[in-house]
C-alpha cells in the first residue's frame, strides 16, 4: 500500500499572528514573526507537523489581515521577508511546515490592483474587480445583496458612476476570477510562496471564488470547480503540500467535489455545519441558540460517512472566527480541564486532520467583556446597529457577542503568570484574560495531568495507530442527549470513544458493536479496560479502549 500523505498523520496547529507573541525587541503590543519562532519549541514539543498562520501579508489591518495590500511582502507590525524565510527554516528544522492563509476571494482596498481600477476603467486591473452600474433610473445599489459584515455588499465610486462589489468590509473588494490574468496572478504568487519552501494553504471563503454575480449565486458558483482544477493544475500539482479550503456553504454532498481523490482540487475542507446549527433564525451568531448535542453529533457523523471511502476530513472545533471550545461546548468553570480533554478525545479520535487553536491546548476560554469599546472587531461593530434596530438591546447584543463573536477567542495567548500573560512587554492589541494568572502556558506544562500532556499524547496516537488515520467509523446513538459515542475499526482492531457531554452523571447501556475490552488509550478521569453492560460516567468524563 502506498504510504499516506504525510499531511494524514499529522496535527495541525492554528496561529493568529496578532494574538500568539509579541517579540522582546518592539513590544508593540501586537504579536509578530520574530515572537512565533520563539515559541517553535513549545509547538514541537506538541508534536505537530503544520501551522497554519493566519494572513501575515501586508495589510492595512481592517479585517487583522484578511485584507491584504500585498501578497509578495509582510506587515511591518508582523516583520520582514526575511523573518518569515527564518520561520519558515525554523519550523522545517523542528520537522514543522508551514501552511499560509490564501485569501482571494478579495484583497485590500489599498492594493495596487484597485487602485490601478479606481483610476480608470480603461487599466487591465479594472476588470480585477466586479463592478456593477446603478439600479436602472437610480443611484441604488445593483440589488439588495448584504455583505457579511453587515450593510449592503456595494459600494459607490462617484468617480466612474458605479458600484463595486464586497462580499466583506468595503474595504475588501471581491476578485473577478472571471478574469484570466487575474487568476494568473495568484497562480504566480503562489508558486512564488511554495518556492520560498512552504508546505500548503489554508484557502480563505474559497467557495465564494466560482461566483455568478449576474445570477445571484455567490457561494458555490458555476465557476468554482473549475477554477480550483485550473489551480491545482498550474500550482499545486507535484507538490507534496496540503490545502484546506474554507467553505462556509459546502455539505457532507458536495464536500467531495473538493476533496476526491481523483477531483484534482483540494486535500480537505474546513466545513462549518456544527457551528451554523447553533445560530438563531433572526439573530444569527448574535442570539446563540441552547447547545444541541444530537444536532452537533450528526453534523460530524455525517461528514465522517459522507467522507468515508473518498476524500478527507478536517476536525476542529474552534478557530480565529469562532467562541473558545470549551466555553462554547464544554464547562470553562469547574469543569474545564476535564470538559476540554473531553472534547479534545472526541474530536482527535475521528478520521481526518485535527485541528488545535492557538490556546485550546491549554484550555483557553473565552474572554468576557462589559463594554462595547473593549471589542475590536470590524464585523462586530458592522453588525451592532442593525441588530439593536432589530429589537436587541445593548446588553443582549453584548452577552450575544461574548458567547459567539470574534474577539473573544482573539485575546492573546497566555505564556506565563507575569504580566500581560507574557505576550508582550507593551500594552497589548486587545485586553489579555484575567484568568491568565491561572490558565497559563507554564502552568499547565508543569502538570502531568494537564491539557499539553494531554494533547501531546493524542498528537503522537494520530502519527502511530493505523486505525486513526484508516479506521472506518460507526457512530452510536446519535439521538442520546448527553453521550457522544463511536467505535473506528481496522485490521479487526476495534477502538470505542464514550464520552458524557454534560455535567451530569449518567447511566449508559453500551450497545453491541461499540463494547471493547482492552488498553486504555485515554482519560479524564479514571482508566477503564473494558466498555460492556451498563457502565455509570462521571460529569465530562471520556474514554477511549483499544480491543486487544
Ligand atoms: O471567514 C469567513 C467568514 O465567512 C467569516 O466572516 C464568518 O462568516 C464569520 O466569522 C462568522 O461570523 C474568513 C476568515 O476566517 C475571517 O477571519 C475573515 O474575516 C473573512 O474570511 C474575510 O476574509
């Protein structure tokens, strides 16, 4: 059998570059390159084999990044060219690659193509963008699209009479990837990247590139598998590099499309039907609806059996954009180290690559703030005043944003007990967590029980046990509101995953086909060598048997 792809036995590990480490010698209060080589150590320690890093671009930093001024250089605020060459060969050294963020679905308002396009519809660069007239007899918009961080999706240029798109910021214009030269460009600039020896791409809303503006079809348009064969063909192809698109549209049916084996497109998807299903009709993110274990369950469940003979799974919980896991879905109180080895066992032990957030591995929680000033983000302050005219008072809009916004799992990263958690010397980006004093990098590193070690093991299970990376997967009771349960098989090992979602005990039947008698792979509370009969778990226990 050929041997797997080395990007299927490796962990990934996310890093925000604003948020992770401020280095010494600026203390500017925001996290930067020099800062991320100095914490190589610890993510070796971890084991991982990538970092996806967070857009580190040039950029005037509207959207932290995700608007980007130039793709060929670095943010002064993040460092050099150079410095990323180093990461780069520091990383590598340490048996790390390094996975940047592609993001083209848009680009900077600042970037030279849209200036280029604003100075006259004549440039070539003028066609880079999407442009639409008025509506007919109007200075209206072209139609009622709204643009996801709130407000109509076009905005006026008086100059040229017309509207330009912006499924982002106004400061993000959307590509035309109609354009050929257009898609040349990022074919260039990638291979520009891989050459400076990265290891992949995480591709930013990348099922909004196919769009067919004419028919109203933003994500998963017409174009897009097309164009992501078209750059498979002219960048990625014999390359031994990983890519993970983001897809805030794709479902366990179409997922395949971009990650079969034979599709010629992308490794895997980041796929997000488990953080949809909490969102309310009207509120959205702003009014988290009650956690639902069996709708969270079937959206992985799903995936797992959609994915199974073809294609491949990402697993994560958590990322730049979304509440801290064990707040969201565990107990960030007394509960919080049990609760988050808890959801750390049922996410690792399915097929795919894992994913961990800057932070997760040592049980981060979400920031709590009181006032509106304290947060940062631009799709926050995008959204508070429609939300409020919709009938949400400040106080909700608040509570509503520090359960599901941003900025809560943007704090920085909290090193050590001194001050400003040890990710700067200067006055940070966005207020540290108070809690840094006792959740801490030292702290918990310290601890044999706690969250790194526990992290460490499952890294170093997913790059040595066969049944991880090929198993197949069979979920159980799916419908029961506290157990998440399943068993992987392969080469007539079985290997059961129980674990209790809640902080009640509770009493369990193990059904046939997920009873195992054999070595305790992991747990939070006690081991345990066989799941038969009724078995009684404690709050957030979990636990994982390999059969003998
Ligand atoms: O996120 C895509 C995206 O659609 C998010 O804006 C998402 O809808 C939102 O966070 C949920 O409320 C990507 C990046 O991950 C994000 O950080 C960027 O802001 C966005 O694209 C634009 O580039």
């Amino acid at each position: 059998m050929d041997p797997l792809p080395w990007w299927k036995t490796a962990t990934g590990y996310q890093i925000y570059p604003r948020s992770f480490c401020d280095s010494d010698s600026d203390g500017d209060g925001i996290g930067d390159i020099p800062g991320i080589i100095s914490k190589l150590d610890h993510l070796a320690d971890l084991g991982i084999g990538f970092i996806w890093l967070s857009p580190v671009y040039a950029s005037p930093m509207i959207d932290n990044g995700y608007d980007i001024s130039d793709y060929r250089d670095i943010a002064p605020a993040f460092g050099t060219l150079d410095d990323m060459d180093r990461l780069i060969a520091e990383a590598k050294a340490r048996g790390i690659e390094i996975v940047m963020d592609l993001v083209v679905n848009h680009c900077s308002s600042e970037h030279p193509w849209f200036n280029a396009a604003l100075a006259s519809p004549e440039a070539p660069e003028h066609d880079y963008f999407v442009w639409r007239e008025p509506r007919a007899g109007t200075t209206a918009p072209p139609n009622d699209l709204l643009s996801a961080f709130g407000g109509p999706a076009w905005t006026y240029v008086p100059s040229l009479g017309k509207y330009y798109l912006h499924q982002f910021a106004s400061a993000q214009p959307d590509l035309n990837w109609e354009n050929p030269a257009l898609r040349a460009e990022i074919y260039a600039m990638m291979n520009w990247w891989f050459d400076r020896g990265i290891g992949g791409f995480r591709m930013d809303v990348i099922d909004l590139i196919g769009k067919d503006v004419g028919a109203g079809i933003m994500a998963e348009g017409p174009n897009l598998h097309a164009y992501l064969q078209e750059m498979h063909g002219e960048t990625l192809a014999g390359r031994d590099v990983v890519t993970v698109g983001e897809s805030w549209s794709v479902t366990p049916q179409t997922g395949i499309l971009y990650c079969g084996e034979d599709r010629g497109e992308l490794s895997m998807v980041f796929q997000f039907e488990h953080v949809k299903a909490g969102w309310h009709e009207t509120f959205g993110k702003w009014k988290p609806l009650p956690f639902d274990l069996p709708t969270f369950k079937k959206a992985f469940f799903d995936w797992q059996i959609a994915l199974a003979d073809d294609g491949w799974n990402s697993l994560f919980l958590t990322n730049h954009d979304l509440p801290r896991q064990v707040s969201k879905y565990g107990d960030d109180g007394e509960h919080r180290v049990r609760s988050a080895k808890l959801l750390a066992t049922v996410l690792h032990f399915m097929k795919g690559t894992p994913f961990i957030y800057q932070g997760e591995e040592i049980g981060m929680t979400n920031s709590r703030f009181e006032r509106l000033e304290q947060f940062r983000d631009v799709e926050l302050f995008g959204h508070h005043e429609a939300v409020m005219a919709q009938g949400h008072s400040l106080e909700e809009f608040i509570s509503g944003a520090n359960a599901n916004g941003r900025d809560n799992a943007r704090t920085p990263m909290q090193w050590t007990a001194g001050e400003n958690a040890g990710f700067t010397s200067g006055t940070p980006w966005i207020e540290v967590n108070p809690n840094y004093t006792e959740i801490n990098v030292d702290a918990d590193r310290s601890d044999p029980d706690g969250l790194i070690a526990f992290y460490r093991h499952l890294v170093h299970l997913r790059q040595t046990l066969p049944i991880l990376t090929q198993g197949t997967f069979r979920p159980f009771s799916a419908e029961h509101e506290q157990i998440f349960a399943y068993a992987r098989g392969f080469d007539g090992q079985r290997l059961s995953v129980v674990a209790n979602v809640s902080s009640e005990p509770v009493s369990y039947d193990i059904p046939e086909g997920l009873a195992c008698r054999g070595a305790c792979l992991v747990h939070n509370f006690e081991p345990r060598a066989e799941l038969t009969g009724r078995i009684e778990l404690a709050p957030w226990e979990a636990v994982a048997i390999l059969s003998e």
